[in-house]
C-alpha cells in the first residue's frame, strides 16, 4: 500500500514541475509578411518589379503587332500565294505564336524568380529582427502566423510591432480586424 502512495506523490510532484516548466515558456507569434510589406525597401522592389513586368509587355506587344501584321499580309494575299511562300508564310505564324507564348512563360519564370531574389535580403533582415527580439524578450517560441504554420493561436504575444521597430518602421496606425482563431 505505501508503494502506490510513493508512486502518486511523485507523479503529482512530476506534473506540478512539468505544468510550471510548460508556463514558463514564452510563446509569441509575428506577422513576416506584414512586416516585408511595411518596410520601405518593399517599394523600390515593386518600382524594378513593374519596369520588367512593363519590358515583357513591350516584348510581347512588338511579337503580337509582327503576328498580326503576317497574318493581314497572309490572309489578303493567300489567293495569290505561291504553295512555297505559303508554307513558308504559315510556317512563320506558327514559329511567332510559339515565340509569343515563350515570351509569356519566360516573363512569368523571370518576374517570380526575380522577386524572390529582391525579396530575400528584406526577408533576412525580418528573420534577424525576429530573431534579436525573441531573444531580448526571452520567447522560447515565435511563430510566423503569416504562413499558416500556427494552427492555433488564442493569445500569445504578438512581437511584429516590435519587430517593426527593430528595423526602424513605424508601427500600423489602424490595427488590422481579428480573422479569429482556428482549432485543428
């Protein structure tokens, strides 16, 4: 009977240490993305972002008016054509559409992996601000809740304010509504 009573004592001793140890812990969560976007870096990048976005819609505007022109050129005088310059005609159409549709795919592949290369600077400097606040503040976890990898958060302290100051931006004048809390 005493060893039953021996094994309760410390597994209630163990749970009141293991509860305290848990309370102890500093928990926060930051918003990185609204972070990013309130640094005045973030600006010059949409600026350069724009002036490739408005290269490729030159590009593709100059290879459309060639289109269209051949196609004018083709379709009043397809009556008049040779077989041979008809096929070199249609084979020419067929080589600007695939150049167009190119154009497109290569502005898309460039226009993300350009950002992502302008936005990586700006990402690490939030990563190394997060990272000194949590560490000033004791956090022992912080999670980003910007890319949803809290699956619950009700409470926490929210440290993107602080983070915000570290890097010398002036926090929201109008806080953002609460989207409210998810529980999975």
């Amino acid at each position: 009977m005493k060893a039953p009573k021996i094994i309760l004592t410390l597994a209630i001793a163990l749970l009141f240490n293991l509860s305290s140890f848990a309370q102890a812990q500093k928990i926060g969560h930051v918003n990185s993305s609204d972070i990013v976007m309130a640094m005045p870096q973030r600006d010059s990048i949409k600026v350069q972002l724009e002036q490739l976005l408005e290269f490729f819609k030159k590009e593709l505007a100059d290879k459309e008016a060639e289109y269209t022109s051949t196609l004018n050129r083709y379709k009043t005088s397809i009556a008049t054509m040779s077989p041979m310059v008809k096929e070199a005609t249609e084979t020419k159409l067929v080589a600007l559409q695939e150049e167009m549709n190119n154009i497109q795919q290569s502005a898309q592949t460039q226009m993300q992996e350009q950002e992502q290369k302008m936005l990586e600077p700006l990402q690490k400097k939030v990563k190394d601000a997060i990272d000194k606040v949590a560490k000033a503040g004791k956090f022992a976890y912080v999670f980003d809740i910007s890319t949803g990898v809290a699956l619950y958060h009700d409470g926490g302290i929210d440290i993107t304010d602080l983070v915000k100051k570290e890097l010398g931006i002036a926090p929201a004048t109008v806080t953002p509504a609460k989207t409210g809390t998810t529980k999975q």
